[in-house]
C-alpha cells in the first residue's frame, strides 16, 4: 500500500504538535534564549491519554490513535546541545504510546536567533540555514528514535519548494502542514518573533505529491512530483465564521481609533474555519459536520486531518483551548466516522 492509498484508508488523523510551552500557556517568551518549560508534554499529554483510554473502555471501541510531532531542530540543538532532546528526555513518555498505538512523527520549527532584534525569529529565507536546521534536527530524530520517522507537521505550517524538496529527499514519506486556502504574509517584519508565513491558498482538500516546482499542488501532466505525500488539514469555508470574524475585526479596528480600517477592512481573502482540536465543540462540530456532509467518508476517502499543541491541554493555559474540549470533540468525531452519527449545531452536550 503506497503513502496515498494508506491516506485513504484511514478514516482521521489527529497529529500533535509536541513544542515547549508558549508564552500564551506559561511559558519562556520568545526574546528569551533559556531553555523552556515542557509543562504540555509532561503533564498535559498524559493526563489526555489516560482520559481518552477511559473513553475507549466506556465505549468499547479502540482508542483514537494520535501521531505524536516531537520537535528536532537547531533551536533544540542550541538550547540543549541536541537536537533530539525533547525524544530523549521524554523517552518512556514516547516509547510507551507508540507501544499502546500511536505513531512518533516530526515537528521541526526554523527558529533562529537574532543578534540584532534579541530573540527567536521563523527564517523563511536563508536557504542553506533552512536545510541544515532540517537535515540535522531529523537525523538526529532518526538517531534517538532507532529508525525512520515517516511523517511531518512543519512549524506554523510554513512550506516552500526549499522545504518541501528537502523533507521529499530525506525519505519522509508525509507531511501533514497543509492548511488549503491559508495565506499569511510575507510582511515587513522579518526578524521579530511576530514574523509568520506561510502559503496554502491554492492547495485542495485531496491528499497529493506535491509538484517539483510548486509545493502547494500536485503535478500537472508533463512536470515531474515528489514522491513524499501532503496531506492537508481538513477545514471549512463557512459564511458564518467569516461574518464573525469580519464583525472581530471592525471591533478591533474601532478600538485602535480606526474608522477607515472598520469600515475598509484589508483583503483578508476568502475565511478558513480550521480549528484546533482542542478548540470547544461548538466551533469544531461545525467542522466535522461539514467534513462528513461532503461524502469525504465515502466516495471521495479523505480523511479527516486535525491537530493541536500539547500545551493547549493545560488546565487554566487560557484561551478557549482544553483537554475537555479535546475529549469531547474525538468523541463526536469518532460518531461521525465509526457510526456516521453526524452532530447537529443545536445539539448541546
Ligand atoms: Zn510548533
């Protein structure tokens, strides 16, 4: 069974994003260039396991299968003298869920420091630093894991053809990044940590190999495709949402005293719904709902692809983000999927 087919015959993916803390859940800022707290992993990730495997003893049914991302870059290496240090220093922790299931995939950032601005910044330029932050941190990977790792999330989500080649020839057989319809940036502010792009707006909904001279499509007749799978995240373009959003942003841009900016808003293009897994139900349920009204369990054998950050299960880590809402959301996913009992808005649990 080749990487597309294997796509097909899975029903949902749900990838995690193994970071340290982020300042928004408790942890190190990004102008701070000492090693980082892993309170997520420690303790979020084992607390949502344990949760889930009561879930799947209530129900009967087998528990929702997680790919585990763990980060192995030059940030890690820098910080720690090893880029593998988060595989090693949670060993057992990794060891025990791929032992129960799960799968150990990869979640390099391209985080570099930046003498002038005095913090971690995302390079998305400097080609020959981008494919040695990735060919180390995934050997090293590799190193700790004893084997291949075979999947991808990259950090924010960011790809270029630079990128996508380099992952392609190290022998990844996935990568699961693709957020079809996103675009963000580039800005004016490279070199600060608010400095965040990436590109999908003109990819699909379909699993593809990616063409070698755009990373964002498949291949079209006469040009040649990698041979590494990209399998994109599933989300939604709602009317709804984008109303909500619209009515954000003038609200924000009335705060800040700007009535052109409220009433002219900058073209944002067309809005894309794709919540975290651990976002509350009420957003997320829209999701699968739509997901399913679109026959992707049927004909079309898409999976549904959904991810979320380990310090995002942490009790209090604010925002709207929380384990409960990660429990809650895999189990009306799971009736979508296992017993097609697709959740209704109105239906409040
Ligand atoms: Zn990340």
């Amino acid at each position: 069974m080749d990487a597309i087919q294997k796509c097909q015959a899975t029903e949902a993916m749900i990838l995690c994003d193994c970071d340290p803390d982020r300042p928004d859940f408790g942890g190190t800022r990004y102008d701070d260039r000492r090693p980082p707290t892993w309170r997520g992993v420690e303790e979020g990730i084992p607390a949502l396991v344990e949760a889930l495997d009561d879930l799947a003893r209530q129900t009967g049914d087998d528990r929702a299968p997680i790919t585990w991302c763990i980060r192995a870059d030059l940030q890690m290496g820098e910080t720690y003298s090893d880029c593998a240090w988060a595989f090693r220093r949670f060993e057992p922790l990794w060891r025990s869920l791929e032992a129960s299931g799960d799968t150990i995939g990869w979640h390099p950032h391209l985080w570099r420091w930046s003498d002038e601005h005095g913090c971690w910044y995302q390079e998305t330029e400097d080609e020959r630093w981008i494919v040695e932050c990735l060919e180390t941190g995934y050997e090293s990977l590799c190193d700790a894991y004893g084997d291949h790792i075979e999947i991808c999330r990259m950090g924010w989500e960011f790809h270029n053809n630079v990128t996508m080649r380099t992952l392609d020839r190290l022998g990844l057989q996935m990568d699961a990044s693709a957020v079809p319809g996103r675009r963000r940036g580039p800005g004016n502010d490279r070199g600060s940590f608010r400095h965040g792009e990436l590109d999908w707006e003109t990819t699909g909904a379909e699993p593809y190999r990616p063409s070698v001279t755009d990373y964002r499509r498949p291949a079209a007749d006469g040009e040649a495709s990698l041979d590494i799978v990209e399998v994109p995240r599933t989300v939604s373009r709602s009317a709804l949402w984008g109303v909500a959003r619209r009515l954000r942003s003038m609200t924000a841009a009335l705060r800040a005293g700007s009535i052109t900016r409220a009433l002219w808003p900058r073209r944002q293009g067309a809005y894309i719904h794709a919540p975290m897994l651990t976002s509350p139900p009420v957003a997320y349920r829209h999701l699968i709902r739509d997901w399913a009204a679109d026959g992707a369990t049927e004909a079309n054998a898409r999976p549904f692809v959904t991810a979320f950050h380990a310090d995002e299960l942490l009790a209090g880590a604010g925002k709207a983000y929380s384990a409960r809402n990660a429990l809650r959301n895999v189990q009306d996913l799971f009736g979508a999927v296992l017993h097609s009992q697709i959740v209704e808005p109105g239906d409040s649990r």
